[in-house]
C-alpha cells in the first residue's frame, strides 16, 4: 500500500496559504523513511508557519531557537515538508476564486509532481480544503482531519467537507495549560452562561518561540459592570505579556472587542483569568490567535486594537448596554486606560475622517468635583480636557460631543473630525483614576487621495 502524504490547500488566513498535511498510514513506509526519524503518522503545517520557515531557510537561517526538544523534533520535520515541497513543483491547479464554493472531494494531484521525484514513490498526494467552520456550540473552527484535530488538541464538533473532515475546535477550560496557536476560552457551559463564581486561568505557552503578538476575539463577553471606573468585582486579567505592555483590566460589556497582547520578549507562558465575586450569571468565550511577526492580522507593536478596514466604529470598552443574559450593567469607560487604537491605512487612502456614531461622553472634572463642561458640548484640547481624553490628529477631544472646532465653531454641536497626517494611524484614549463617562463609539472613513493637480 502506498503511504499517503495529503497536501491540503486552504484559503484560511491568506489566500496563498498552503496547509500541508503529511499522514503516513502504513509504518514500515515509515520505516523504510530513515532520513525522517520519529516521523509523526499525521503532521499539519499552518501556511503561516511555512511560509515563515521557508524564508528562514531560503536565507540560510537553519539555526534553531527551540530549546525544548519537541519543538525541535517538530522544527525538523517542518523542514523536511518545506524541503519536500520545494523540491516537487508542487502547482495548485485551483484558482483562489474557488474558497468560496463548497469544500470539494479529495482530489489527487499525483500529477503535478515529477515522475522521476523519489517523493513521489512513497507518497500521493490529495488536496483538501482547512476552511473555517461553524461548530455544533457555535464557534468557528477549522476544518480538519479527525486525527489532525485530536492531534491539536481539540474536539470534533461537526462535520465538514462532505464528511472528509471535522469541524474542529480547540476549548481552552479552566485551570488548563495549552500551547495551541489558535482555541477559544469560554465558560464550561458555553453556549450557556455560567452561575458559578469563577477564579478560572488558562496558562497559554508560546506555540513557537517567535510568536510576537496574540490577538483575542471577544466573541461574547458579559462580566459585572466596573464600579465609578473600577473593575471592583469581575475581572479579566491578563499576565506574562511584554513587560512594557500596559493592559487594562476589563470588565462589564465587552461583546464584540478585540485586544491585542504583546509578548515578542516574553518567554511566556501567558495567563488569561477571569475572577468573579458572586455565583450570577456571566458568560464569554474569547479566541485566541496567537501571531507570528509576519501575520496580515498583526498590528504596529504597542496597539490594543487594530482596524484594517476602509470604514467601521471604534467604541470604548464597556460601552455596549445590550446584554443576552440579562446581567447588570452599568455601560462606562474605566479608569486609568491609556491606549491606542490603531488603523491600517488603505492603499489609496490620504486622510481619515471621525464621526459621533454613538452618545460621546468624556468627562473632566475640575479640582472642585465640577464638571469642566457643561453637558452637550465639545471639548477641546487641555483646559477642556486635562485628565480623560482621545487624542485625534494631535488634538484632545473631550465632552459630549465630538467636534474639534475646525469646521464647525459651535461646540454645542458633532462635527467631522479630519485627520489627514501622514504615517500610522492612531487615535488614543486615556483616562484618570476617578469619573468615568458613557464614552465613545466613532465611526471611521478613510478618504481617497485627491490628486494633486
Ligand atoms: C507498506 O509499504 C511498504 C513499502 O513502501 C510495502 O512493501 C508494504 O507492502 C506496505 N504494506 C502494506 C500493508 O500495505
Ligand atoms: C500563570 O499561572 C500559573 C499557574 O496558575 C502560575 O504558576 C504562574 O505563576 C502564572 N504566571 C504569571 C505570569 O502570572
């Protein structure tokens, strides 16, 4: 019998990604492998991991950084895929176009490989699509082998793939320590809420040492509301990151937020925790992606959020007031944030341009307890805005309303605010210890560039 070596195409993250998967079904084939020691009867590449390897091996970089001897028995046969691959010709026949049609049959490309390739005899090859998938709990997951799933630690939730395949999900639960790439972090009874009272921390290893960033989907996310700005009783904490990354501890609403974590100089492990007071209600389940430096979802070191699209809404933590499980909520900023948001620009895209979407509200007090402004007015710059801010194009915007003076003059109303600086584009929020607002939803449009005649 011939030794099978699936190569499975995917369109997962980027559209040239590759997912190879190795599956040796007959081990004296294996045996008859010496030059691969200890192959593993089933091994998938992340598209992202190749292609990070294979630069590093095209530059002559074959000096490992792994300490752990897994890792590095991994690392050798990731080469020796890299190596193989290379060495084959290996031409996808399928256009990108096709992710989005139905995952089709296993389909053979024997062909495509050169006859006299040594490969060739003790493998054939079969292309499968990795496509995201909705699980039975309704989750995304990845669309696997049964055994490439076990293997990365999840659970077979659903089929995929007219059955070739498994919608596969990796479930981080309390207490446990992982160092998959990508899984969720939810409440035991997830779809269900919990009414326990959780001290619950999931220890999470670096999946390869260069993993630089680790971004979290806050697919839903119901805690306590903070108290006057402070997360007093429910907590989501994060630890082990960059020693310089500066994360804010979250509480209340946060369906639909995203953070990114640094830890390009931390050896980790990375704990996330969640810590509530009293046995209510609560619910979340978060994903976790961790990044290696050259993903298309990373941002500029230092930013909490992200945006790459043309246009959406930037809104402040614990801003949303829709709860699903009927938790108490109390929709406000918190206090001591200081953090930027960033956004990717677009390629033909000059300036950016912030609208109020939402009901502003940044407030600033005065040494007194007055408030700075009176209510349903702009604020501007330090004497408006000396202690909670976001800082837009260089200007502190604050109050009510949001309207930096520029078009409109009356501050009694919202006007857009333009930003049309060059470089990275940023907008960042702080607040002070004490007086919290409702804070902000912005939406965002970035602007064609005008040609300058
Ligand atoms: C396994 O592979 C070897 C060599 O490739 C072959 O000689 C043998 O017959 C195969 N065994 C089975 C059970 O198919
Ligand atoms: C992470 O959690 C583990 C297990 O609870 C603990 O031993 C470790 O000290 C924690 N690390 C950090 C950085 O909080």
């Amino acid at each position: 019998m011939i030794t099978i070596l699936i190569i499975m195409l995917s369109c997962f993250s980027t559209n040239s990604s590759r997912w190879y998967s190795a599956s040796l079904q007959n081990n004296s084939a294996v045996e008859s492998f010496k030059e691969v020691q200890n192959f593993s009867p089933i091994l998938t590449i992340d598209p992202e991991q190749y292609n990070y390897m294979a630069a590093k091996l095209k530059e002559g970089d074959t000096e490992s950084k792994y300490t752990n001897s897994e890792h590095r028995k991994q690392e050798e046969h990731f080469k020796y895929i890299i190596h193989q691959t290379q060495h084959t010709t290996f031409k996808p026949k399928r256009k990108i176009s096709r992710c989005r049609e139905p995952p089709r049959r296993l389909k053979k490309l024997k062909t495509d490989i050169p006859r006299d390739s040594r490969f060739l005899d003790i493998f054939e090859v079969i292309e499968f699509d990795h496509v995201p998938c909705t699980s039975s709990n309704g989750l995304e997951g990845l669309c696997l082998h049964e055994y490439d799933c076990q293997k990365s630690g999840g659970t077979n939730m659903g089929e995929c793939a007219d059955g070739y395949g498994t919608c596969c999900i990796v479930q981080f639960t309390c207490d446990s320590r992982s160092a998959s790439p990508k899984g969720w972090f939810t409440n035991r009874e997830f779809p269900l809420p919990t009414f326990d009272r959780l001290s619950c921390t999931i220890t999470l290893e670096k999946a390869w040492p260069e993993v630089k960033q680790l971004r979290l989907d806050f697919l839903t996310f119901e805690l306590l509301p903070p108290n006057s700005g402070n997360c007093e009783q429910d907590q989501f904490i994060i630890t082990g990151q960059d020693v310089n990354n500066v994360l804010p501890i979250l509480c209340g609403i946060n369906t639909g937020q995203h953070v990114y974590v640094e830890v390009g100089n931390s050896a980790g492990p990375i704990n996330l925790s969640i810590q509530t007071v009293t046995p209510e209600s609560r619910i979340f389940a978060i994903k976790i992606t961790q990044l290696l430096p050259n993903n298309a979802l990373s941002p500029p070191s230092g930013c909490l959020q992200y945006f790459q699209e043309e246009q959406g809404y930037l809104v402040s933590f614990n801003y949303r007031d829709i709860s699903d499980i009927s938790i108490g909520k109390t929709s406000s900023y918190l206090n001591n944030l200081n953090y930027a948001i960033c956004i990717q620009r677009q390629p033909g895209s000059c300036s950016i341009t912030y609208k109020n979407a939402g009901y502003m509200q940044i407030v600033n007090y005065d040494g007194e307890g007055l408030p700075i402004l009176p209510p349903r007015q702009a604020g501007v710059e330090i004497f408006n805005c000396p202690s909670d801010w976001l800082l837009i194009s260089a200007v502190r915007l604050c109050g009510e309303r949001l309207n930096d003076g520029s078009a409109v003059q009356d501050f009694s109303f919202d006007a857009p605010v333009t930003d049309s600086a060059v470089g990275p584009i940023m907008v960042w929020f702080r607040s002070d210890s004490v007086y919290t607002g409702r804070g902000f939803k912005l939406h965002y449009q970035q602007n064609v560039c005008l040609n300058a005649s």
